[in-house]
C-alpha cells in the first residue's frame, strides 16, 4: 500500500508539472518609461544619468544621458530579459526585477547598470 500511494504522488506530480509547462506565459509587464541610472564603468568609476526606454512592434528602443554625452540602442526582449545593442562589441543586457528596476552589465560583463524607475 505504502509503494502505491508513493506511486499516486509522483505521477500526480509529474501531471501538475506537466500541465504548468503547457500553460501561456504571463504578460511581461511593459518597461517603457523613465529611469534613473547608476552604474559603474570597466575602470570601477561610478555614473549617474538618465534613461528613456520605449517597447514598440516588439522592439526595445533605449536613450542614455550621462553627463554631456548621449547614448542609443536597440534591442530585443523575451520576458524578463532585455539585450540592447548600443554600438559597442558587447550589448547591455538587463534583467528586470520585480520592482521594476532594471539590473544590467556591459563591457562584456566588466560594468554594472540599475535602472530605477
């Protein structure tokens, strides 16, 4: 009896994954808008700017304003992952958090940016 009710339990189990696997995903929620920028260079200097994100026909479009200079990219999501190519060899790729911030690095790996809503 005992091996049977084990049993019942696994393949209930392997069912409830099953069916999870197969439902749609959620809706992203969308990441246009406004942030605040704090990031820190390849050399470990610190930044601060702004940045505009607009999401459209599936497409990320990114703005940056850090001090005098001006940034922009393109690039692409697919859920919580954003990758936007700015013009340099590595793009900047964010993963946004569930407060909204986006997490991102660069310089191929070798800089670090939050975007703050």
């Amino acid at each position: 009896m005992r091996q049977a009710k084990w049993g019942r339990r696994a393949v209930m189990g392997g069912l409830v994954a099953g069916l999870a696997m197969l439902a749609p995903p959620l809706a992203a929620q969308s990441i246009s808008g406004g942030y605040r920028a704090e990031g820190r260079n390849p050399d470990g200097s610190a930044y601060r700017g702004t940045v505009t994100i607009r999401e459209e026909g599936g497409m990320v479009y990114v703005s940056w304003r850090v001090g005098n200079q001006s940034y922009n990219g393109t690039g692409t999501r697919n859920g919580d992952i954003i990758w936007v190519d700015w013009g340099s060899n590595y793009p900047v790729v964010y993963v946004r958090m569930p407060s909204g911030e986006l997490h991102g690095t660069w310089g191929n790996g070798t800089a670090l940016e939050r975007l703050i809503p």
